[in-house]
C-alpha cells in the first residue's frame, strides 16, 4: 500500500518554524517576489504601470514607493486584497501559512489566538483568504467531449433542537417545522478536474447552475435523486442508487463528489461547528481549493494563496466589514 501524500517529505516543505523566524524584511522579500514575479521582484506602479518608482520607506520601516509617471504612492500590498492592512507582513504570511497547512479548514476562533489578535480581526482575514481561494473558480466551466463529471448534494444550516418532551416533539423533516435556512450546497467535480460549488434553496435550483458550468458532451455521474432527472435531456447521464451500492462496475460512482461533502463535514464538525447563511458559500470554495490542491505541498499552497490574495481587487464583502450597520 502506497504512502499517504500528507505523511510523506513532498507535503512538507515548509514548517511554521521558518515562516515564524522571518524577519520583516525578508518576510517583504517574499511578497514582492511574488506580487510583481513579472518584474523579477522589483515593484512598479499598480496604478499605470510605470516601472520608475521612488522609495519613500516610512519612519515606521514600512515600505512604500511613489511612481515617477503618475506621483501615485503604494505599498506592497495597495489595491489588492489585504489593501489597507494594519498588521505587519509577517504577521500575514504566518497566518496563511496557518490557514494553508490545515487540511480539513481552521477555526477563525483558534486563529485569532495563534496570531495574538482580535476575534473580528481573525474573521475578516479568513474570509479575505477564502475569497482568495475562490477566485480560482470564477468563470470556470468544467467537462467536454470524453470527459467525465460527477454531482451531488448536501444540505447544511437551520438546524431545529427537538423539544425537551417527547409529547412536543414534531417531525422535523415536515417544511412547516424547518427554520427555512436550510440550504444545499452542490457541487460539480469533474474527474481529474476542478472542483465547483454552488448554494441553493434546493438542488432543482442549482439545474441552471449545473448546464452553464459543465460543457456538451460531458458524462454526468450522479445518485438517484429526483433533480437530476431533469438533466437526462442534455448530458449522458449515469445514476446509481446508494441504497443497493456506492460503486458499481464501468465506474458508475460518485466517490469524488461524496469526499467534497466528506471534508466539509468534517470542517463543520470539528472546527467550525456552525455553516450556514451568507458565509456557506464562502466555506464551500473553501473546501473545494482544499480538494483540489490536496497533493500540493504546504510551501506551494501558501505560494498559491499569497499570490491570489496579491491578484485580487479588495474585497468587496469584507473592506471595512466591521464598520457596517448591516451585513
């Protein structure tokens, strides 16, 4: 029986140890090799892409350059997603470096007190990670002639505690004893491919979802549920029924799609307890990047992960999130 990839030297490239002895120089050096990798580490302007800049380093020991051309001033991280930071750099990469070595997902609560900050400083910056992981999945599609695809569905959020009394119990499964914040997460995972969710009200609500991201001619892998029957007009369909099996010959399954939800159950379970509302879509991204990157190296994940998060405009849904009245 071959080595699990986690267990083995190729996962582990990179130790907390290291990231935690950078100074903050050299913890700059690695941003700026990677924000402006085109020009060899050297910075230039994000604004109208001059490569003149001046350095204005701070009194503080912050850097920052002014652009010859358009006299605009940034920092390393200016228009990007950690845009606006109050922490120092290292401080930023020790936190991805936390959030990237988690293999199931990391607890905003236990990041906070690995990093010595705030609760609400902890949310926002695991969410501005997750919106990074996310934008790989923008405009994905998935499939095409030959290729092979698998879906599934899984209901998180709205829970409803039972009565303490037996004679008050009701049958919770009924609608007019739900919460009405159930919602499904379906996903689409191609095989050998990327992985893409979606939250919906139910899985007939995710069809739309489903034909605009998955090509003609893929062969589609999926259990007996009632909404995919819908689906049988336009892709090659194979169903299988887990009541009889998991798996049958000819590789009818749909193992691949069951260990996303494998994973993000077990995120809920274990660290997060609670995904539901606004944020589920934001841990089902998340799960997904896990999924697909799994047997990448720790070092080349919070590579992957800096460098999104440095591509990326500020966040629109966390950029001053604490400063709202309403979400």
């Amino acid at each position: 029986m071959s080595q699990h990839f986690l267990l083995s030297s190729r996962a582990k490239t990179l130790t907390l140890a290291s990231v935690a002895r950078l100074s903050d120089e050299e913890a700059e050096t690695v941003f700026r090799k990677i924000r402006w990798a085109s020009n060899n580490g050297n910075p230039f302007c994000p604004k109208c892409g001059c490569t003149i800049v001046y350095d204005c380093r701070r009194a503080n020991g912050t850097a920052r350059w002014r652009c010859k051309a358009c006299r605009h001033s940034f920092s390393i991280t200016s228009g990007t997603l950690f845009h606006s930071r109050k922490m120092p750099l290292r401080a930023y990469l020790f936190a991805i470096a936390i959030f990237s070595n988690e293999v199931k997902g990391k607890s905003m609560l236990a990041l906070s007190r690995d990093l010595g900050t705030h609760y609400m400083t902890a949310f926002v910056l695991a969410h501005k990670m997750r919106e990074a992981m996310a934008s790989e999945m923008r405009g994905v599609n998935v499939g095409g002639a030959g290729r092979k695809a698998e879906i599934d569905g899984g209901y998180f959020g709205g829970y409803v505690k039972p009565a303490n009394r037996a004679e008050n119990r009701r049958d919770r499964r009924l609608r007019q004893y739900q919460s009405g914040k159930r919602k499904v997460v379906v996903v689409i995972r191609e095989r050998d491919g990327k992985t893409l969710p979606g939250v919906f009200t139910s899985e007939v609500a995710a069809l739309n979802f489903i034909r605009t991201r998955i090509a003609k001619g893929t062969e589609i892998y999926a259990d007996e549920a009632g909404a995919w029957n819908e689906l049988h007009g336009r892709f090659t369909m194979h169903r299988i029924n887990h009541q009889e099996a998991y798996s049958l010959g000819d590789g009818i399954h749909s193992n691949n799609a069951e260990s996303f939800f494998s994973r993000m159950r077990r995120a809920e379970i274990g660290h997060h307890h609670h995904l539901a509302g606004p944020y589920l879509i934001r841990f089902a991204q998340e799960a997904s990047w896990r999924e697909d990157h799994r047997k990448d190296p720790n070092g080349v994940q919070v590579d992957r992960v800096v460098a999104l998060a440095m591509r990326n405009k500020p966040s629109v849904d966390f950029c001053g999130y604490w400063q709202r009245s309403q979400i």
